[in-house]
C-alpha cells in the first residue's frame, strides 16, 4: 500500500529504541526521557505528558468525540493556566 501513495505523502517514523531512530524524523514513544530531540511532541494521549515543557512546541490531536474533547479541554485549561500559547487548528473538514 506504500507505494500507492505520492513520495510524499509518507512520513518515515519508527520506534524510538529502533536503531533507525537517530535517523528518522519522527519517533513513537511512550518514554519521553529517551528522545534525542526536543523540537516537537505530538500528544496522541488524552493526559498531558510528562516533561511536556522541555519540548519547543506541543501538538495536540484531538478526536471527534466528546470524552476526547473533554480531556482535551482539560489539557488546554492545563496548558493556558501556566502560561503556555494555544492555538487551534481544525483539521477535519479537509
């Protein structure tokens, strides 16, 4: 199915214990003390993660319904209370 798709349209990602991971621009971890950059976080879990602030940015995603909103607000409330910057992007009618 990879090679269905335009050059670039896939992202190369890997675990980030893999040997590949110095090499690849986006790493799946639960661990966030082991990553070797901290450019950018993207949250796929509805908690917000532990030394979230070591990182540059912070990307949230949130789904259609209603418990992951609500965490989500509750996160952005977390967030908005310590001073962060939110943004919102709604990427679902695209």
């Amino acid at each position: 199915m990879l090679w269905t798709h335009s050059a670039l349209s896939f992202v190369p990602h890997c675990r980030s214990d893999s040997p590949l991971a110095g090499e690849t621009p986006i790493l799946i971890t639960g661990d966030l003390d082991q990553l070797p950059q901290d450019e950018r976080l993207m949250n796929l879990s509805q908690v917000v993660p532990p030394g979230f602030s070591r990182f540059h940015s912070l990307i949230e995603v949130v789904g259609r319904e209603a418990a992951d909103r609500n965490s989500a607000r509750d996160r952005v409330k977390f967030y908005k209370d310590r001073g962060y910057e939110v943004r919102f992007f709604d990427l679902g009618e695209r």
